[in-house]
C-alpha cells in the first residue's frame, strides 16, 4: 500500500529509535540501581507485599508470578542490556519480527517494572515511556519504511502530553493565568538543577514571557502537528526548544527528553530514503489493527481532557497503553524541605550532637549547589519533596527509611549522597524537621557562598530509636 508508508521519515525513525533506547537504558539503570531500598524484600514499600494484595488483572506484571531481589535485579539489567543493544542498532540488523520482538522485550520488562513500583513509580513519565515504547514496537526497522499510521499515533501522544499540560494549567493555579507561576517555580520546583538559582533571579517581566510562551506551545502549537510540512516540522522544533529551556532549568528526569524524543520523530529531516523492500501484508495488518486499538482506548484519555474537573498523569487501563498526562497544575508558594539527622547519644539532650544526611539531589546544606541528575531519577529525593508538601505522602514509607537508617542498611545508604555515621557505628536515634528554604538573594551569594537559606518550621519526627515503633506526627 503505497499510502502506508512514509520513506521521508526514515532517519526521523532513526534518531527516535537510538533516543528512546538511550532513555530506555537510564530507566533500567534507575531501578536496577535503586530498587533494593525502596522496593526489595526489606525495601520501604516491598514488592513482595504489595502482589500479595494485588492481583495480576490489575498490575501484571512478571513480578506476580515470581519475585527476589535477584529476580529484579536480572530484569532490570537484563533490560539495561537489551535497551544498550536497540540503540547500538541491533534491531535494524535483524529479520523485521525479530527487530518487533527486541522492542517489546524492554516494553514488557519496564511495565513489569512499573506495576509493581507503587508510590516510587508514581510519575507521568513512567507511562510515557512506556506508551511511547509499545508505539516503537510497531516502527519497524530497515526492511521497511516507516508506517504513517504509527507516525500519527505517535504525533497524538505528543499532542496529549503538551496540551494536556498545557489545559492543566489553565484551569488550575490562577497564577498561571496571571502569568506570575515562574515567580516562584524555579524556586519551588521538585529538585532545582544547577542553572535553577540563575533562572529564579531573571527579571519578572522575563518570567511573565516564560509563562506567556509556554502558553502559546502548549495550548495552540500543538494542532500544528497535524499539518503539512515543513509547519508540522516547525512545530515540533519550537516545542524542542522550550523542552531544552526546561531541560536547564530543573530536573524533571526524563520527561522534558522523551518529549524531545517524540518531537523529533515529528521532524521531516533532509536526506534521501533508501530503497525499501514492499511492506509485508501480515505487517501492515498487524499495524492497523494496533492503531485501531489504541485510537479506541483514546476515548478515556480525551474525556478526561475536555472535562473541566481534568486530572493529571493517569493510566486508563493496567498496560499503560493510552495515558493522561499534565503537570504542575498548581504552583507551590514556599519551599519546604524535611532535614533528617541522627545522633551518637543513647539518650538525646539539648545540646546532643545532630548530624545531617544528606540526599543526592534534594536541597539540604544551603551552600551545597544543586547539581544535573536528569534523565536520571532520584527516586527517593523527590518523594522527600512530596513529603515536605504533606506528611500524608509519606506515610507509607518513611517509618521504614527511618528504621533502614538507623540499622545503617548499606542499600538505603546507596541513595544518600553522604551518611554522617561510620558504618560498623549506626545512630542511636533519629529525627526530621522542617524548614523552610529560600533562594538567597546576589548580595547574600556573594557575601556567603550559599544558595539557600533555610529557617526552622517545626518538628516532622521526634527522636526515633529501633526499639520504638517509627510513627510521625
């Protein structure tokens, strides 16, 4: 079928392909390196626990038929090497089934992943991924040129993610309205990056055309993709850019770089298509009957859309194939971080030595600068910043992160920049308290090296040692 097939596109499905197998890899990564703390046999939230409630219709997933701390670890890098392996290329060197078969390997091991995740595996950019990764199921590889109906679905999740953000906002936090939300976004944001404290100090008015031009490629740029090139090749570059504005400003793991990703398969890149073979028929059916699938499954997604009671980041069914997404519907005013410190003394005093943990990513020290994690996720970092938002979202979990660290578990300890106690020598007790953290003004920068300055809100946790039950308040 001569209307099949879009040859234009092919080194557009190129570098959607070696970038998505790049994202692919730092997904794996991420769990295979940060697992056993939060989800392992003795994590916070273990998997072991949770399908034991749940059953398989709602989260399938590997994982339900069988789970060990090393059964994960197998998966998670067994999927690092296969992700390594797509973008090297190895698809495109095999027959086009088994270039189909090697991509849905890391689908089915990240959705074995994400289902059993719970709160850790909670973001929008989870069901991105893989939404988009059973869409490149389906790209095909050199045997064949690029199918437009996988193009298009592929164009239709773009467009949800930017305009779902993009109503999401409009309807929430009038300061988006107001134009005034990046007066305090790049301050209260998850988890500032390097360049955040220079973006919080741009003039106001340079912030009202941050927020007046994310409008415009959210709410109105958007449509273009559907059009004619080269304005479907213009739209999709613009919105490249505010993405890699985003990309300086913060660290929001891989969802500013898959967004990248999809754009880029929307790009009509100069150079000539090589001769293909014709499309196979069992191919060709195989795609159209995805594509009527998914369009189908859309109906959710777009309801939730146009509703004014819009939500954010939600799967409508178990395998994650069409999603809702959005974010930052409202705008945090203040920033609150929760400081977690441990002490040698066996009964604390008042004038007890306290000593920090200090996480990766997450502010703690007021001069310790933030640095670049992105696309790498510090999963634990930024549920520290949910739990400063309302202890509510920590319930679950920081009693254990607690008990972990007063046992010194060397697993937890992996997810903290710096532990303050000797290894063979863990705390007697710990606590948490809240503060509330500010950017420090040029003057202050320069007069004290630091970034942040920080003032004491209240107590979060009271000092906890291990014969207590671990219990906020």
């Amino acid at each position: 079928m001569d209307w099949f097939t879009a040859p234009e596109y092919w080194l557009s499905r190129l570098v959607f392909q070696r970038a998505l197998a790049g994202l692919y890899l730092v997904a794996f990564l991420t769990a295979a390196l940060q697992f056993r703390a939060l989800l392992g046999e003795r994590g916070m939230l273990p998997i072991p626990r949770f399908v034991a409630r749940v059953p398989f219709r709602r989260a399938p997933s590997l994982f339900q038929l069988h789970y060990s701390d090393r059964f994960f670890a197998l998966c998670a890098w067994t999927g690092a090497a296969v992700a390594g392996a797509l973008a090297a290329g190895l698809d495109s060197r095999l027959p086009l089934w088994g270039g189909m078969l090697l991509w849905l390997a890391p689908w089915l091991l990240y959705l074995s992943i994400v289902n059993v995740g719970q709160t850790w595996y909670g973001f929008g950019w989870e069901s991105l991924l893989l939404e988009v990764g059973f869409l490149a199921v389906f790209l095909g590889n050199d045997e064949v040129a690029p199918p437009l109906v996988v193009l298009f679905l592929l164009r239709w999740v773009l467009f949800r993610v930017e305009f779902g953000a993009g109503l999401i906002k409009m309807r929430g936090d009038a300061c988006w309205r107001k134009l005034t939300c990046l007066d305090h976004h790049h301050e209260t944001q998850p988890m500032p990056g390097p360049l955040s404290w220079f973006f919080h100090r741009l003039p106001r008015p340079v912030h009202r055309v941050e927020v007046a031009a994310n409008h415009v490629t959210q709410l109105l740029v958007p449509f273009l993709l559907f059009t004619p090139q080269p304005i479907a090749t213009a739209a999709a570059s613009l919105m490249i850019v505010t993405q890699l504005w985003l990309v300086l400003s913060g660290n929001f793991a891989w969802l500013n770089w898959i967004t990248i990703v999809l754009a880029a398969s929307a790009l009509e890149l100069p150079g000539d298509a090589p001769d293909l073979p014709a499309t196979p028929l069992w191919y060709e059916v195989t795609v159209l009957a995805v594509a009527a699938l998914l369009l189908a499954l859309s109906y959710h997604p777009v309801r939730n859309m146009l509703s004014r009671s819009q939500i954010m980041n939600r799967s409508f069914d178990p395998l994650h194939l069409v999603n809702t997404y959005g974010a930052f519907g409202s705008v945090s005013r203040v920033r609150y971080e929760v400081v977690v410190e441990g002490t040698a003394d066996d009964v604390p005093r008042r004038d007890s030595e306290w000593r920090e943990y200090e996480f990766r990513g997450k502010p703690g020290d007021p001069r310790h600068w933030p640095r670049q994690f992105a696309p790498y996720h510090l999963r634990l970092d930024w549920m520290m910043w949910f739990a400063a938002l309302s202890p509510a979202y920590a319930g679950a979990w920081f009693g254990t992160m607690v008990e972990r660290l007063l046992e010194n578990d060397p697993a937890t300890l992996r997810l903290l920049r710096r532990s303050p106690f000797p290894a063979d020598d863990p705390p007697r007790h710990v606590r948490a308290r809240l503060f509330r953290y500010r950017y420090t003004t040029w003057r202050e920068l320069r007069e004290t090296g630091a970034c942040w300055e920080r003032t004491y809100v209240r107590e979060y946790l009271p000092p906890t040692r291990l014969t207590q039950s671990v219990q906020r308040t």
